[in-house]
C-alpha cells in the first residue's frame, strides 16, 4: 500500500482505533451522526427562500378521487425589516389558485372567503397558512393529491418576488401536526 494512502486509512480508521475504550468510540460515533444529521437538516427541513421571506413545510392533504378542490398549508417568516404580502400562488395541480380565510362570526358560523389583497407577513414575524385559518385553495384540479406524492407550486411575494416551492401530500383524514417543521 502506498503510504499516503495508508495515511488516510489510519485517519478514517481512527475513532474506532482498538486501543480506545468502547465508550470513547462510542461516543464519536455518537458525535458524527449528529454532526452528519445537523449538516443535512436542510435536505429534510422542506424549506424555501425568496429574499427575507422563509417558506416552511409547504403541505397539503390527499383527497377523494373526483374532488374539484383542495387545501394547501405552509408557515412564512419575514427575516426582514419591512413586512412583505403574499399575493399569489400558481400550482401544478389546479387551474386557479386563491388565498382564503376561515374564520367564525359573531354568530358562531364558520364562514370562508377569498383574501384578493393577500396575506401580510410582519417584519421580523410570521404567518401560518393552516387548517381553520388563512389557507390557500387550489381549484379547478387536473389530478387529485395523492397521500405520499407532492406537487410544484409558484408563490409571489409583493416585494420577495417569486419562489417555487413543493407541497408534500398527507393524509386524507385528520389533522396532522406539523409543529416540527418550524412552523
């Protein structure tokens, strides 16, 4: 064997160097995985950037075949000094896409409605798109989500501009929590 060669074999070989006790390879094992887990906390994060805006964990819910509509969800942060507004998103699935807002009225009635001006995200704040509140509504659909799958979207931002991001599909039923994601 070459001798540089054997070099790298002994650096690469050496946290599990024999003359170690069990604890101490043990606990470098230990501190690679984490270090290998905090440098691709991106690749699983499911997040996206356009200028200070942070799109994070862009869902949606599978629904029955034939449906005409469905939900989407995501968590946006304003890194920035000035508040930014969500006033778009286009998809792959839908023929129109709208921001909505659930809310229930003085009268307890839940009511939905369009939000044509889009959604404020304060500076330095944020705003969770999420089951029973703002929400986007993809219309008009070409294929239903199917649980497991995910889809393109394009969300605009009033001064961010535009940012492609993917929704992952989840199940049809029930309310899953996504407060992992950073939301």
């Amino acid at each position: 064997m070459h001798s540089n060669s054997r070099t790298i074999a002994r650096a690469v070989a050496y946290p599990f160097n024999r003359s170690r006790s069990f604890v101490e390879r043990l606990g470098i094992l230990a501190f690679a995985l984490a270090l290998f887990f905090a440098m691709s906390h991106s690749l699983w994060a499911h997040e996206f950037k356009a200028g200070d805006i942070e799109v994070v964990h862009p869902w949606s819910r599978a629904i029955p075949a034939g449906a005409k509509v469905a939900a989407g969800y995501l968590t946006l942060k304003n890194e920035g000094s000035a508040a930014d507004r969500l006033v778009s998103i286009t998809s792959e699935i839908a023929g129109k896409s709208e921001i909505h807002e659930m809310a229930v009225d003085a009268n307890g009635v839940m009511t939905m409605r369009p939000v044509p001006a889009g959604v404020e995200v304060p500076a330095g704040g944020k705003v969770e798109l999420k089951p029973g509140s703002y929400h986007i509504m993809f219309m008009d659909l070409k294929h239903p989500p199917k649980k497991g799958e995910s889809f393109k979207g394009t969300l605009t931002f009033e001064k961010a501009g535009t940012v492609d991001v993917e929704f992952s599909v989840d199940d049809m039923g029930g309310e899953n929590d996504h407060s992992g994601h950073g939301g």
